[in-house]
C-alpha cells in the first residue's frame, strides 16, 4: 500500500476522481458551472437518500451541523422531545435538545444494545412528545437501530422524527419516502465518500409545514432549514459561501454511487460487515453491539483493557492500516473498524489478515489466526 487505509469509521479514503474533483480552479459559486453542478448535487442526494417527495437539502458544515439542524429547525423551547440513545453520538443529540431548550428527556439503551420499539410505544402512550430523535448507527457503539420500527410507532403517535443517519447513508438500506421520517441527515465525509465538509439533510412536507407555522422563530440563522429551503430551489441566492471544493467532491463521489447503483453498494457494505464479524469471531473477541443489531458500516469489539492503543498503533506503523480506538471512557479496550466507503473485500480481506497478525503478535488470540483467515462471501 503506498498510503494508509482509513478503516476509521470516517473520513474514509477517497478515490482518485473525488481527489481530482477538488483540484481544479477556484469556481465562483455563483457562477453558470458551480450552478449547474450543485444542481445535480441536490438531484443526486434525492437519490442517494431516495427522496422524490420531500425537500432536499445539501449545504456547507458536517453531521454536527445536521443534529444541530434538525434540533433548531424543529423544536421550540419548552417543546417536549424524546432521544433515544445507543451511545455518543445519541448522547450529543440529547444535549442539543437540552441546550436549544426542549424539555428533553432520553431513552438510554446502553451503548450494546439497540433500541426497543415497545418500549417506544409505552414512553409515547405516557407522554405527547413533539419530536423524536433517533440515531440510525452509533458510530460509537456500531449499534444498528430498527428505524422502520421505530419511525412508524413515532408516526402512530403524532410525534415528529428524526433519523441521524451519518454512519449509514450508502452503506445501510435507506429509502426516505418509504420510510416516513420527518428529517433524515448525513454527512459527506463517511459511507458516501466524499471530503468532510458537507450535510446532506432531507425534510418531509410535515416538517416543512411544521417549520412554517412555529409560534416561535427559528433561533439560528444558518441552521435554519427554512432559510436554506430557497438556495436549494436557486444556488445563486446567497445565504453563505459554500465551501465548493466540498461540494464539487461530494457530487463526483455521488455520480460513483450512482454508476455502481445504491442497492448495490448497500450489498456490498453488508458483504463487508459479514467479513469483520465472521473475523472478529475467529479472532474470539466479544462484539459492542448486540447480535441481529450490528451494523454495516462499523464493527466495534472489545479488547483487553489498555491494548486498544498499541493494537492500532502497531498496524499502522507496520502495515499502514489505521483503525479506531473506542471514544472517551472506552478508549483503551475498544477497537471500532469503519468499513465504508469504496472499500472493496479483496483489499479488506488483506487488511483483517494484517489485524489478526497484530492481535497474534501481542499475544491477544495465540493459535486461532491460521483457522480464520477472513473470507469473502461469493
Ligand atoms: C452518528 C453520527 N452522528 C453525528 C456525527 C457528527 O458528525 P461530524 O463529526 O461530521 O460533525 C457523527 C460523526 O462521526 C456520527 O457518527
């Protein structure tokens, strides 16, 4: 390898064409080209998200923007709002509820297990929440949640919701129109794999009717979908500078997405995913997330307490191979792999194989690497 594979779960590697996308001279974002091109950049994310009815944003900032979006866009202050948690990821937006003033309550699953749709329906019998958040993937944790489940019950109650999928647009299923959410976001820099620095965010005609008719304004002016709403309808409106390079990359890397076909790449992100589990397996380390809830784009299992850091250390000194560690508390005993991306199983198989040599190195799974070579499911 003549540079470090990203196995992190984002920003991933990026192929040449989305290199060179961002190389060419500066566009004035207002001119005929950057016009045109951010045009079928919003027509392309309709159909990565597979979004016909509902209104499509794509716009300057990272996922953070998107949580922070939907959460100022949505709720008003004093507005009661559930957030169900798996991890980080659910963590920040729970708090973002709270520093945006809804009275925010949680749902906490622990950071192995997904969230449970009964139990869902009897928070929401007990109490009318406003806005749901749900997070698809906990790039924390790697927890898959149920978001069709979990979408309809919010539904049958009346409450609005929120689908942060960062960590699985282009990697896990998505079809927003089937689906039902009232905000779905994602960001560039992961299973789409363009350069960090864009948000990708489609809202239901529910949320735009809701957006319209608060009783309170939208307290941030560049988070405010309805401002953006517009830009989309025109880009040479000025709301901000984009950062165009950003956007140039994330359309050269969704016409890939396109040429290889979504539901494809979704079968190959799972074909990947089978690969890490089937491994990690063998290696006999103990998975984060649940059986049946492990999610496509990051598998994250437990390592002895303090060899998360030489583990990673150590492969990419010697083999150019950069996986993460766990977040904050979990740093040094857990190892999160991001397989997303362009990633292709050949160059993942030779990557596990690496792993495995590392862990049989520092002792962590003595004898067991010859009898679990990773494979690839035909
Ligand atoms: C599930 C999820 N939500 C939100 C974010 C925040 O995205 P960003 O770091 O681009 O602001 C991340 C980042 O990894 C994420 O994985």
């Amino acid at each position: 390898m003549d540079e470090t594979l990203l196995l992190i779960p984002g920003p991933t590697n990026l192929s040449k064409r989305v290199r060179e996308a961002m190389a060419g001279p500066q566009l004035p974002h207002v001119g005929a080209e950057f016009y045109s091109k951010f045009k079928e950049t919003v027509q392309l994310a309709r159909y990565v998200f597979k979004n016909e009815k509902g209104v499509q944003f794509v716009y300057t900032g990272t996922g953070t923007t998107g949580m922070e979006s939907a959460v100022v866009s949505l709720v008003s202050r004093g507005d009661r709002t559930l957030t169900l948690m798996n991890g980080y990821f659910g963590h920040r937006m729970f708090l973002l509820n709270q520093i945006h003033g809804a009275k925010a309550d949680n749902m906490d699953f622990g950071s192995t297990r997904a969230a449970d749709p009964d139990l869902l329906r009897k928070e929401l019998r007990k109490k009318k929440y406003s806005v749901v958040f749900i997070t698809h993937v906990d790039t924390s944790s790697s927890v898959l949640n149920p978001v069709e489940e979990l979408v309809d019950e919010c539904s049958k109650a009346g409450a609005l919701s929120v689908v942060d999928s960062v960590c699985a647009i282009g990697g896990e299923p998505m079809d927003f129109d089937r689906l039902g959410a009232d905000v779905v976001f994602t960001a560039s820099q992961k299973a789409l794999a363009a350069a960090p620095g864009a948000v990708l965010v489609a809202a239901s005609a529910r949320a735009m009717e809701h957006m319209e008719n608060r009783k309170s304004p939208i307290e941030s002016y560049y988070m405010s979908l309805l401002r953006w709403k517009p830009i989309m309808d025109d880009p040479k409106m000025y709301l901000a500078t984009p950062a165009t390079q950003v956007l140039l990359a994330l359309r050269e890397a969704m016409l890939e997405v396109k040429e290889e076909g979504i539901e494809r790449r979704w079968a190959r992100h799972k074909k990947l995913a089978e690969m890490a589990q089937h491994t990690v397996e063998g290696w006999g380390q103990k998975f984060v997330a649940e059986e049946g809830h492990r999610a496509h784009t990051v598998t994250s299992f437990w390592v002895k307490d303090g060899t998360a850091g030489p583990i990673q250390r150590t492969l990419e000194a010697r083999h150019r191979v950069m996986v993460s560690r766990g977040i904050y508390d979990d740093k040094d005993r857990m190892i999160r792999i991001g397989h997303f991306g362009i990633l292709q199983p050949e160059m993942f198989q030779k990557a596990l194989g690496h792993m495995g040599e590392v862990l049989e190195e520092l002792g962590l799974v003595q004898g067991r690497i010859a009898s679990t070579r990773p494979r690839i499911r035909k």
